[in-house]
C-alpha cells in the first residue's frame, strides 16, 4: 500500500464508518509507533506523523524529522502488528460513534428489520447497529421471523467493552404515544396532549387525552375520519385494543370516563387511602370490571386511584354490614361511634388498614382504647375474610350440582363481591392470609 491509498483508505473509512478522519490517522499513527520501533531502537522519542493530504509518513525524534518513511520499509510482522493495533482502535472509534449517535435516539421510535431470533430474543438491525429485543420486551401475541420489519421503542443505549448494546422494546407504554405523535399532527403539533398511557401489551391499552384547543376535539383526532389514525396504530401493535380516555381534572368526571363503557350510578371517595368506590347498576357490572378485570384495572392505574367496584345491593349490604360491625366495637359509645363514620371509619377493615394511629386522632379514643378497639376489628376481619371464602367456595361447588337446589341470587352476590376485589388486585388468587387480603381491595 502506497501514501495515496492510504489516504483513500482513510476517507473511505470516514464515508463508511462516519469516523473522523483525525482519529482515523492517529490509530494508524499509534499503529505504525509499534511497527517502527522494533526496526529504529536506537531513536528515544521516536513519533510517526502521517501528512493528511498526501499520506507521506514522517519519522521523528520528538519533534525533530528524520527521515520520510515508505510502506514498504516496515516488515511483514511489523506489518502485521500495525495492522492488528489499528483495527482495534478503528473499531473502538466506531463503537463510539455509533453509541454517541444511538444516545440521541433513547427514548425514541426507530424502524427496523429482524436479522435472526436466537432462544427468543430478536435481533433487529437498525441502521448502522443492531438492537436486541429480550423476550419480556416482546408482545406476546407476535411472531417474529428474520426479514421483517418492525418498530421499536428504544429503552435503553448503554456500552459494554467496545460493544454497543441497544435495548428495543415493544410493550413499552411510549411506543404507543411515539406512534400516536407519528398518526395524529394534533399531537405532534401540542394542540391535543397525551396525560397518562397504561397498558397491557397485546391486551389493550387506555389513553387519556386532553385538548388545549376548545375547536379540537381530542378524541376525535386521535380517532381520525372513520378511525383511519387509530386502525393504523392497532394494526402496528398486532390488533391490540386501544381505548381513547377524554382527560379531565375533575376526578369523578376522569374515573366515569375511564370506565366507559360502562356507566356508573356513583362515586364515593376516600382520599386517605387514596381509594374510590364505583356504583354501579347490576347490568353494568361486568362492563366496569372487565375480562378477567381489565377494565377496571388499567382504568386503576391511568386515573391514579385504587377503584373499588360493586352493585348497589352490594353497597347497600356493605353499608349495613360495615355500620353493624362499627356498633358492634366494645366498650364505644354513640357519640364515639359517630365520629368515627365522620372519620371514615365504615367497617373493621378500614379500621385494621388505617391503623392505631388513626384512631388516636379521634375525639374520645385514648392509646389503650385505640388498641382495644384496633385488636377487636382485626380478629372480627380475619372471620369475615374466612367466612366469605368459605361461602364463595360453596357457592362454586353448587353450580357443579346441577340436581342440588342453591339460593342463586345469595351465590350470585357472594361471587361478584370476590370477582370486584380480584379484579383491583390485578387477578391474584384468593387470599390466605391477613396481608394478602388487605392488598386485594375493600370486599363486600
């Protein structure tokens, strides 16, 4: 190789790789270094300067010239040991740069094509790297197969040795508002904002969004004319369900819109605990809850309250059973018993979840009464909790016996209290034990 191939070679490096040419000269610098001075010993400070115009290798002695070198002058293993040197550091310049060009990207939607899938992770090229899609990272509805080209969301953009390792995901909740700003010019224009994205990937997803233009109705943009924007996005996401949520800072309003399709009769809140109870008509039930709680779930998560939904026989019946259980409480006169429903104290288990603590801030309730009263509540919700299992559990058994005449209605209810509180606990199984139960939601 000749001075002016080498130059050419630099450039064409520079074109390719997007390496700059000064690093490029100076890996070939550092190279030559390690050529050199197996053959010039006897030179202290010996330094190889490659002129960038015409490729002439310059030997110096410190900064003193010596002599212009040829190619050909270096020997085959020096040869050899300058090419190696100069690989590994074009390779660290690339891996730089591909790091430094792919940070911009986190956070962001690129396109690209799956080169292979190795025990369940994906490949995929993006570019100038290829990014790696784990398996929790995958909708689990979809195949992927070498060729195809897929959108991804990049989580993440880190550096291992001189490795560049990109993570791309598809369940992350911004791909769906990366691909929302891509189909809705509202949305990347800021005339319609995105408040808050939940989602069950493959599933269905929930999206609230919000206006700032009283001309633009949000949700019809997100839509499009005969739903030609939000088609385009689900066919993207593999058929995923996407519901359009109008945002609102009224909570009530939110929570109402939240679990459209279905319609709630009323809501109570309970700000303390951060926790709203949804009143709904019978035939509205299973609408509010959704398959396996879905609805009710995801409509948990955007809104930010933990939704408790139930019937109005089911609140009623709550209603006296939790007044009956406050009356019940030893040694506690009316009036006590009446601040504590003006507290919030409705049954034992709001007593056992806020705590003694609680209890102490009302009037006429001294430390070792609030110990007194929690103790009580505890083991009064523990046999409530038993007793509903039980009564659920015999309820399935006489759906089984078909011969075996049953109170329906009574199993109908006990069902539907335990399948409201499962769906808020994300469909956990039943609970055992007394912390279990409490995570599991307010039971009828």
């Amino acid at each position: 190789m000749n001075s002016e191939e080498l130059v050419r070679l630099a450039s064409s490096l520079h074109m390719e790789k997007g390496i700059d040419r000064d690093i490029l000269f100076e890996s070939l610098e550092a190279a030559l270094v390690s050529a050199a001075r197996k053959k010039y010993s006897e030179i202290e400070e010996l330094r190889i300067r490659i002129d960038r115009d015409n490729g002439d290798i310059h030997l110096l002695d410190g900064d003193i010239p010596v002599k212009v070198l040829e190619p050909s002058e270096f020997g085959r293993i020096a040869a050899q040991t300058a090419k190696q040197v100069m690989i590994q550091r074009i390779r660290e310049a690339e891996s730089d740069v591909v790091y430094t060009d792919y940070q911009d990207k986190e956070n962001t939607l690129v396109n690209g094509t799956i080169s292979r899938v190795e025990r369940g992770t994906v490949v995929c090229n993006i570019g100038k790297a290829d990014g790696i899609l784990p398996r929790q990272e995958q909708i689990p509805s979809e195949n992927y197969r070498p060729n195809e080209r897929l959108r991804c969301y990049v989580v993440q953009v880190k550096k291992k040795g001189n490795k560049v390792m990109i993570i791309l995901s598809r369940t992350h909740p911004n791909l769906v508002r990366e691909l929302f700003e891509l189909e809705v010019p509202e949305i990347y224009e800021h005339i319609v904002e995105i408040k808050g994205i939940v989602r069950e990937p493959g599933y269905r997803t929930k999206l609230a969004v919000y206006s700032s233009d009283s001309r633009v109705d949000a949700v019809g943009a997100c839509v499009g004319i005969r739903g030609s924007r939000i088609r385009n996005i689900v066919e993207e996401l593999s058929g995923e369900k996407i519901d359009i949520v109008r945002w609102n800072e009224n909570d009530e309003i939110f929570i109402r819109n939240a679990l459209s399709p279905a319609e709630a009769e009323s809501i109570e809140f309970d700000k303390r605990r951060n926790r709203a109870r949804v009143i709904v008509n019978d035939d509205q039930l299973s609408l509010a809850i959704g398959r396996k709680g879905q609805n009710v779930r995801l409509s948990s998560k955007l809104t930010g309250w933990d939704l408790d939904i139930m019937t109005v026989d089911q609140h009623h019946q709550w209603r006296e059973k939790g007044r009956t259980e406050i009356e019940s409480l030893p040694g506690v006169g009316d009036q006590t018993i009446n601040n504590l429903f003006i507290a919030g104290f409705e049954s034992f288990q709001d007593i056992v979840e806020l705590g003694v603590s609680e209890l102490l801030q009302i009037k006429g309730i001294a430390e070792k009464k609030a110990e007194e009263i929690y103790n009580f509540a505890l083991d009064g919700f523990q046999k409530r909790l038993a007793d509903d299992k039980q009564a659920a559990a015999e309820a399935r058994e006489n759906r089984k016996q078909p011969g075996k005449k049953a109170d329906v209605k009574k199993e109908a209810s006990l069902e539907d209290a335990l399948v409201s509180d499962e769906a808020v606990s994300e469909d956990k199984p039943e609970a055992d034990d007394l912390e279990s139960a409490l995570g599991a939601g307010t039971e009828n």
